[in-house]
C-alpha cells in the first residue's frame, strides 16, 4: 500500500510539472493600452523550456507586415512567470510598415492552466526610453495544443520580415485590353502623325522652292510678309518641330510602356476565371482582430489539389497546393467594409474532385474551422466581419 501511494505522488508531481511547462505553440492578440486605440497584433510565439530557460521565435502581424524573431528568456516554475527581454515591435501609429521605427520591449507573462484551457497572459512592456512615445501592449496567449514543438524547428532559427499584399489586378481586366496591345496601338498612331508631319514638311518646302521662281511680281509681296512678320518658311519650321515633338512623345510612350509591369499568364488566367465562377457562400464569422491568419490543410486525401487565396476579389496568394501541413496567409480586413469575402479559387480539382480543404481562422483570441468546397463553377467563400462589441463567433 505504501509503495502504491509513493507511486501515485509521483505520477501526480510529473503529471504536475509537465502541466506547468511553457513549452508549445502560443497564439494571441496583443491590444494598445490607450484608450480609444483599436489597433491590435496578431502574435504568436513558439518557445521551448528547459530548466528555468526559455527559446524559440516570437512574431507578429501588424497591418500588412509580418516579423519574426529569434527569442530567449526564462521561466520561474514558482510563480509560473516569463520573462522575454529585447522584443522589436513596430510603432503603433505607423503610417508605412516599410519606412517604420520600432518599440523595444519586455515580455511579462503569467502561466494558467485550467481543465477548459491553458493560458499565458501579461504586457509587453515598454523601455523606458520610450515611456512617452510607445505605450505597453496586453495579450492574452493561448495554447495550441494540437501543435507540438521540437528542438529540430530551432536549429534554423532566423528572424524574418515578410509584406503581405494583394497582387494586383490584370491591366486588361481594369482597362479592357492587353497593356501590349494598347502599346502597339500607341505606337501606330504616334507614327501615324509622323508620317502625316513628314508629308506636310515635304509640301511646304515645294512651295517654297516654286515661290523663289516665280515673277517678280510676288517680291513686293514677300517684302510685305517679312515685314509683318509672316515667314514663307514657317509652314517648314513648325512641321520640323511637329516632328521632333512626336518623336519625343513616341519615345516617351515606350519608356512608360516598358516600366508598366507585365503579369505572368497564369496570373491573368486565375484572376479572368475567378470572375467567372459564382461564390458559394458559407459561414458568417465574427472576428475579434482586424487582422487575421489563415491557415489551409487538405482535409482528406493529399490529392495534389492546388488553390489560388482571394481577399474582398483581390488575388493575395496563388499556386498553394494543400497537404496535411498548414500554408499560412495573413490579410489585414478591409475596415470601410462591413463585411469581408475570403474566397477559395480551385486552381485543379485533384485525383478526388471536387477541390477541398479544411481553413483554421486565427484572430489572436480563438480559432475557426469550416471546410470549403471549390470546381470549377463556383469559388468556397466565408465572409469575415471585425467584432468590436459583443462576442465573436460563427453563424451560418
């Protein structure tokens, strides 16, 4: 009996202490402590615990940038605390992600295990340097479980910094015509007008040389239109300037035509067919970010199905083939629209029609999953909306 109640306290302990590890994959959403502030980061952090020691990568998604960075800190088992020191984050009130200053912070977070979840909640701290420009950030992380983390996915470990944007659309969907052709045909004109300009100069010189043989009758007249300032050679002049004025605007219409980007083939073909399918619309999904990940899997059989991603019928990312691993895309919603459209464009439908894939929505506080069904008749659409009161969650 004693030795059975040795065994069960330690059972008990490991089973305890492996439940106080802060070893896992980490989501969440990171709001501005300001008030009347609604902008938020979607973050993540992948960390691993040995001893008191922490590792892993910390990164987030803040308007249409996405960062990542190699992180270290420590875990004190007794009060269940994480310290990160050293964390980059932009500014909160950065008008371009590109050309951005960024705010050095602490990471200070609790650990809460409970039956319904595990949590890891506190503030990223501000330096104090930065005490009247940068304000503190609270987050609350939670465990995704299904997710486990090992040491081989830090071997490689490099901090990134990735743009999200939509690819733009076609010139020929915008304007109606091919941005080739539309260069061809400027082209043609322009040396139209050349031509037409050279057959002017051509006339105006023959006149002017019958005028010098003619009778000295036309001299006084000549005299009258010097003296009133009517050149006989003018009509010459002002064709050899039309000349060289359409030549000019020849060249500069080539040089706009060649800085004008030329989009591969496939991408023109994925956004004219993507116009031409109807959108089979699925859930309504009330979001707490105004940003969000998405992530594909290929919810059945790993069939070689290949997908092109649609934000609001801008083309965000295309050719993704769907496996039993996750692609991610991360899209900042539309905040002039009351409703925004993710649409699924099957490229291919696979060894097993029609095209399908399971998509996990991530907005910092919980995740959504809905299976979508694309062919070639129709595009799997949800429709996202930016919670700002209430609580989130889905309705069909």
């Amino acid at each position: 009996m004693k030795n059975l109640i040795v065994t069960f306290l330690i059972l008990l302990f490991v089973t305890a202490s492996q439940a106080q590890s802060v070893t896992g994959y980490w989501y969440g959403q990171a709001n501005v402590e300001v008030a009347g502030i609604q902008n938020n980061y979607l973050t993540e952090l992948i960390i691993a615990q040995k001893g008191n020691k922490v590792k892993g990568f910390f990164g987030y998604y803040f308007k249409d940038v996405y960062q990542s960075f190699v992180v270290k800190g420590t875990y004190d088992r007794a009060t269940r605390k994480v310290v990160i020191n050293n964390i980059p984050i932009i500014f909160y009130r950065t008008n371009s992600t590109e050309n951005s200053v960024d705010c050095i912070t602490s990471f200070y977070g609790t650990l809460h295990v409970s039956r319904v979840k595990t949590e890891l909640s506190g503030y990223f701290y501000r330096d104090k340097k930065y005490t009247y420009t940068c304000p503190d950030l609270r987050v609350n992380y939670t465990l995704y479980a299904e997710a486990k983390v090992q040491d081989s996915i830090f071997k490689d470990m490099t901090s990134t910094r990735s743009f999200w944007k939509p690819q733009p659309p076609p010139v020929e969907l915008v304007k109606g015509k091919d941005a080739q052709d539309q260069s061809e045909m400027a082209a043609m004109a322009d040396s139209e007008k050349q031509s037409k300009a050279k057959d002017v100069a051509s006339n105006g010189t023959t006149a002017g040389n019958k005028s010098d043989a003619a009778s000295t009758s036309l001299k006084p007249k000549e005299t009258t239109e010097a003296a009133t300032g009517n050149d006989p050679n003018k009509e010459t002049k002002s064709s050899g300037n039309a000349i060289a004025a359409s030549e000019k605007q020849n060249a500069v219409a080539v040089v706009k035509a060649e800085e004008k980007p030329v989009l591969p083939s496939d991408i023109v073909k994925i956004n004219t067919e993507f116009k031409k399918r109807k959108p089979i619309v699925g859930k309504l999904i009330e979001v707490a970010s105004d940003s969000v990940r998405l992530s594909f899997y290929d919810n059945a059989e790993v069939d070689g199905d290949s997908i092109s991603v649609f934000l609001n019928g801008n083309l965000v990312v295309a050719h993704q083939g769907l496996t039993e691993r996750a692609f991610n895309v991360y899209v900042q919603l539309d905040s002039t629209k009351d409703v925004n459209e993710v649409s699924m464009f099957a490229e291919n439908l696979g060894k097993y029609p029609p095209n399908t894939a399971l998509m996990v929505i991530s907005d910092g506080e919980k995740r959504y999953e809905t299976f979508l069904s694309s062919d070639f008749n129709g595009n799997a659409t949800i429709k996202l909306r930016h919670r700002r009161n209430g609580i989130a969650g889905a309705t069909q």
